[in-house]
C-alpha cells in the first residue's frame, strides 16, 4: 500500500524518518485501520475463513510480538481447534459464550495433532463434564495462549499442568494418596531419574496412568519445539528438552493401578509394569521415549503371553437334492 502524508519531513533517510514521530502516527493509524478491517471481515464467515487459512499464522505471530490493546484486538482475531469445534476453529469470545457459569479459566492443551490433543488422558473428565478445551496443534499456539495470558477476565490456563481444583470442585480432603500411598513410593523410586512425583489423579477416567507438567514445567510440545531451535541454530544445548521432570499421576479405579496395588512389588513382573506404565503414559502425553527398544521389547513379551483361539473348523454342509 501507499501512505501519502504531508508531514513527513522533505529529506528522507531511513535514521531521519526512524526518528520521525509522525512515522510514528501513521504506524499506529495504519494499525487501528488494518484492525477495523479484520474485525469487519470476520463478521462474514466464509471471507473470513479464507483470510484465515491465508494469514492466520501472521496474526498469531503478532498477538505473540505486540502489547495492550493492539494485543488484545489480535487475540480475538484468533481462531483454535477445541473440544466442541469439530472440523472448525472457534475464538476466544465463542468459547466463552460457552464456559460454565462462575468458570474462570480457559483451558487449552497442545499436541503433536489434534486427534492426539483430543485423545490426552489429561483431558478425560473434562470432556466427561463437559468442559470445554482448547486443542492446540502447534507450538506456535501454546506461544500464543501464553502470551495473551488472559481474555476478557478469564485466564489461559494449560490443562496439563493446572490442578483443575476449581473446575472439579473436588474436597481438598481428597488430596492424599490414601490406600496408595506404598505403590506411589514405590513407583518413584523406579521412576527416579524420569518423575518428580507420583500420586493419585483426579484427572482420569479411562486411562491407568497419565504424565502432567508443573506450573512452570514444558509441555512435550514445546519440548520438541525448544529443541528443535537448538538444533536447528547448532546450539550447544541441543539435548535440551525442557527443564524439569513431569509428575506421574494414577488412575485408582483402573484395574492395572489396583493389581499393581495389591501385587508383589519386588517381583520382576512388577517392575516390567511399571515400566509399561510409565511408557505408555509418555506416549499418550505426546513425550517422546528415550529407549523406543526395551518398550518394544516389553509389549512383544505381552503379545507372546497372550492366548489366541484356535481357528475354528468350518461345519460340514450337506448337499442338497434337487429332484
């Protein structure tokens, strides 16, 4: 586009018209008309639905750069997989129409894809609840949520990571690992080098086991994403993958947990599952497993000791007569 302006001043430079403050105007009127603009645009879906697949990621990027009102005027621009979005992407002000009354947050979970974000244990009882989630395929997503912070009074919060206290209502009473307590002992002492924690969850329904950051820990997304970049810029952390190490949290109505509750904790057998628990908890979380062999090794020991039926014989079949 072209700017026509009659202040600017007649010997032209780039550090003259750096300093120049009505540079400055402009930049910040040309802003608030592109601003307008998209905002008019959105009211009309399908336009909007091309604008998006063209230059969604450059206004994710700038909601990520920018500050105050500009920022704020981006993040509703932004559009998300969620929970309830199906094969659409939904924005901040839809999924807040939606919240439950007195709900405060807006939770969001990254992934490798979105089926793998939607299939998350993490996220099991809040789809059972029907509380919705933000599905975040891209590591440039979770950077945007976490640059915004907060949208019209709720805040963005990472499912994984967040005790979700106040989105389950449940008594703090409930807290302590109770019949537990020896098995999640037990596992961190297996599990050292890989958990900071093992407890029982209030998280699942289905799966035994489930992978969660603390508040200030990496998602796997990121994770994958941070040593990437290392890589990629030859940095000498180019083995980093996050700091900190993720929290093991038990399912204490699956029928692994409870057998591996009440079994014989110094037997090989033991350690095996709890080795498979932990793998297959990494997996679904979306981490990456540091020896892909022994996991391979394990499972093809539980497919040997599984029992396949016999064929059946097919039934004889009389021919019949045709007089």
């Amino acid at each position: 586009g072209i700017v026509d302006s009659e202040d600017l001043p007649l010997n032209v430079g780039r550090e003259i018209l750096q300093k120049s403050k009505m540079l400055g105007v402009i930049q910040r009127r040309l802003v608030r008309k592109s601003l307008d603009a998209f905002s008019d645009l959105q009211k009309n879906a399908t336009e909007y639905d091309e604008f998006w697949k063209n230059f969604g990621k450059y206004i994710k990027v700038g909601a990520v750069e920018e500050q105050g009102d500009v920022q704020k005027d981006l993040a509703k621009l932004c559009r998300f997989y969620s929970t309830k979005s199906g094969d659409e992407q939904t924005t901040f002000s839809e999924y807040i129409e939606r919240m439950p009354v007195n709900a405060t947050k807006i939770l969001y979970l990254s992934g490798d894809s979105r089926e793998q974000a939607l299939n998350s244990p993490v996220i099991q009882r809040l789809i059972k609840t029907d509380y919705e989630v933000l599905l975040l395929p891209e590591a440039l997503d979770e950077i945007v949520c976490q640059a915004i912070g907060e949208v019209d009074g709720k805040k963005l919060v990472d499912a994984s990571k967040d005790d979700l206290k106040d989105v389950f209502q449940d008594d703090d009473e409930d807290d302590d690992n109770g019949d537990f307590e020896e098995l999640c002992s037990w596992l961190k002492l297996q599990l050292e080098d890989r958990v900071s924690s093992v407890k029982l969850s209030k998280r699942l329904v289905d799966a035994p086991a489930a992978l969660t950051e603390g508040a200030f820990g990496m998602s796997p997304t990121m994770r994958k994403y941070m040593a990437a970049q290392a890589v990629a810029q030859e940095d000498e952390f180019a083995g980093f993958g996050g700091a900190g190490k993720p929290t093991l949290e038990l399912n204490a109505k699956s029928s692994i947990v409870v057998a591996l509750n009440n079994g014989d904790l110094t037997s090989d057998e033991a350690e095996d599952a709890a080795e498979l628990l932990f793998d297959v908890a990494a997996l679904t979380g979306g981490y990456e497993l540091s020896d892909a062999t022994a996991f391979a090794t394990k499972v093809t020991k539980l497919m040997g000791q599984t029992e396949i039926p016999p064929k059946k014989e097919a039934e004889p079949v009389e021919a019949e007569v045709v007089e």
